[in-house]
C-alpha cells in the first residue's frame, strides 16, 4: 500500500481516476494523422479531376453546354470522394483507438465513449445533410466553408468529453470555415489545409504530449 501520508500522491490519484472515468482519454494522435494524409489524397484526387483548378465552385457553375464530361459528374465525384476519405478515416480511428485503449488498459466502448460518439455524430450529421441539400441546389462554393464550420461545431462540443487540446483544433477549423466563406474560390484549398495539415499537425502534438 502506498504511503497515505503523501497527500499529493493521493490527490493526483483521486484526479486520474476521475479523468478516467468522465472523459475519452483512448484517442490516439496517429488518428489525426492518418485522417490528415487522407484528407489531403482526397483533396488532390478532386484538384486533378477538376483540371488542377482550385476554384471548384466556378468550374461546375459554368454553363451547361461549355461544360465537360468531368465536369458535370464533379457532385457525385465529391460525394464519393468526401464518402471514402470519412470511411478511411473512421476504420483507421477505430483500429488506432482500440489500440490505444488496450495499452492504457481501459474499456473501449463505456460511458465515456457513448458521450464522445453522439457528441460528434450529431452536429456531423446534421452537417452532411444540410451539405446535401445544398448540393442538390448547385451551391457547390458554399460546401467546404459548410463541412469546415460543421467539424468545428462538433469539435468544440466534443472537446468537453476528451481532451482539452481539442478546442484549439475547433477554432481553427472555424477561423478557415469563415475565410473559406469569403474567399468562396479557393475552398478546396482551406478544406485541404483544414481537414489534412491541420489534422497531422494536432495528431503529431497529440501523441508527443500524451503517448509517448
């Protein structure tokens, strides 16, 4: 038995078990990362399917008959795409995550995790739905502000159940979802940097704080 006269032992015991009992301590920064080299694949999938031009929206809202093939296809061509980079993504976040619970020791789906998981999947949801219907009206400039702004909702709701570094990363993808509203031609390139750098850089600050 440990020494009870050490108060700050105790203490810092007392607040692990707490920490681990209400919030997702299992996420692993390699989750950040692999989502980030996915995301930016992605991203360069759709820039060389839309003819290496940044400007996705004033590509597909050209008219009609000067369109291309490649062109009139670009809705379902990004549907499918954003579609494979979120599956990517979840399967390596789900394997990684597993792992990382099994290392610490932890249970893999508790009550913590429930928390995490409704937290994320409600605002994301709501947010590929109303990308849908804005597809669906040809508002293809508005999409990557929208998926940005969406993600940084549900980031920064999320972030209350898991760790706090979470928050940062939340405002940063609002920052860019707002610019990429007003610089409506270049949003492929903040979906890039949102949704690819920025995930590499908190995954590789994230597993150098807490799992190495």
């Amino acid at each position: 038995m440990k020494n009870p006269e050490n108060p700050l032992e105790t203490l810092s015991e007392i607040r692990s078990l707490m920490e681990r009992s209400s919030r997702f301590i299992s996420l692993s920064g390699l989750t950040g990362v692999f989502a980030g080299v996915f995301a930016l694949v992605g991203a360069f999938v759709v820039y060389w399917k839309s003819d290496y031009n940044l400007n996705i929206a004033g590509t597909y809202e050209r008219p009609r008959q000067y369109a291309s093939p490649q062109i009139s296809e670009m809705p379902l061509f990004l549907v499918a795409v954003a579609l494979v980079v979120l599956i990517a993504s979840l399967t390596a976040g789900v394997l990684l995550t597993t792992r990382q619970a099994r290392r610490k020791n932890l249970p893999v789906w508790d009550a913590s995790a429930k928390r995490v998981f409704w937290n994320l999947l409600i605002p994301l949801a709501a947010g590929g739905i109303f990308c849908l219907i804005m597809l669906k009206h040809g508002l293809v400039g508005l999409l990557a502000p929208a998926t940005l702004l969406f993600y940084g909702l549900a980031l920064l709701n999320v972030s209350k159940y898991t760790y706090s570094d979470l928050r940062q990363l939340a405002l940063c993808e609002l920052v860019l979802g707002l610019l990429a509203t007003w610089f409506m031609g270049y949003g492929l390139l903040f979906w890039a940097i949102g949704f690819g750098i920025l995930h590499i850089i908190y995954g590789i600050l994230l597993y150098n704080k807490y799992e190495r």
